[in-house]
C-alpha cells in the first residue's frame, strides 16, 4: 500500500473534538474521539457518533444544528471533564473553564481553534447484526449500539 499523509484521519482520535448541541440557554456538550469529516451528496459533512445513554444524545436529537469543536492542545484536560462527567448532575462548562458562546443557531466555546457549524441531514442507528463480532465485544454487550449523526458543514468558525 503506497504511504500517505494519515494527519487528517487523527483529528478525532488523537485530537478530540467537543460535540455541542442545544441552545446558550440550555446545550450540552461531549469530548469525541470518533467521527470523520468529508462529502457527501456534493455537500462538506462532518459524522459524529452519540450513544442514546450520552445526555448529550437528547440535545442531538431535539436540535437541528449542532457543532464539533477543536480546542487548543493545552485545554487536552478540559475534554477530561467534558467526556466523563455528566450535564445532569454537573455544569461542564463551567468545570472544564469553558466559555459558551453562540455559534449560529447552535453553541461553542470562545476558547475554540476551530469550530464546524452542522446542519443535521441523516442520522441512523448501527445495527448491531452488522458490526464485526470484535466490536460488539469491546463496545456493545452492555450498552446500546450509537446512534450516527451526518451534518452538514454550513459555517467554519475560527
């Protein structure tokens, strides 16, 4: 297989985005390390996955637009707080010393790099017949398969 520059595919994995959806007035948010960006039906598209148990998953749903955000290298502790604890019982934001800001008719936070104003345009669940025995091990004996949500790019936020 001929080399190539593998950079982009670890914007997620290695870098983490910061999953937002919801309003100033109410959002939640979410440290990811799955998701991938690139096109589809001629449009720019950014693809994120949420399990249903996430809180961040009714924000998801009840929300047309939504951002994925990337925070400098040396905020790395803020996406601790994002990803383990939860909006129910916590205030995030104010945890990780995030500031909400509007983005759109969606939410991100002032100390972002960058940020990805999506529009929803499909979402589906995995069907758990089709993912390879391996995964099902690691990820899904005891929780609920993720639900997929593809967005359009609409606006990127510097």
């Amino acid at each position: 297989m001929k080399a190539f520059n593998t950079e982009i595919f670890t914007q997620f994995d290695k870098t983490w985005g910061l999953l937002c959806a919801g309003t100033m007035e109410h959002h939640n948010a979410m440290s990811i390390s799955w998701g991938g960006m690139g096109t589809l039906w001629n449009k720019p598209v950014v693809t994120v996955y949420v399990n249903p148990l996430r809180y961040t998953y009714q924000f998801m749903e009840a929300n047309e637009y939504f951002t994925v955000s990337f925070l400098p290298a040396e905020l790395k502790k803020a996406h601790g707080v994002m990803g383990a604890k939860s909006g129910r019982d916590t205030d995030k934001d104010k945890e990780a010393h995030l500031t909400p800001v509007p983005a759109g008719e969606s939410v991100t936070y002032a100390e972002a790099e960058v940020t990805l104003l999506c529009r929803k345009i499909y979402y589906d669940d995995f069907e758990i017949d089709r993912v390879p025995a391996d995964v099902v091990e690691e990820h899904y004996i005891t929780e609920p398969v993720h639900r997929m949500y593809i967005g359009e790019v609409i606006d990127i936020i510097r």
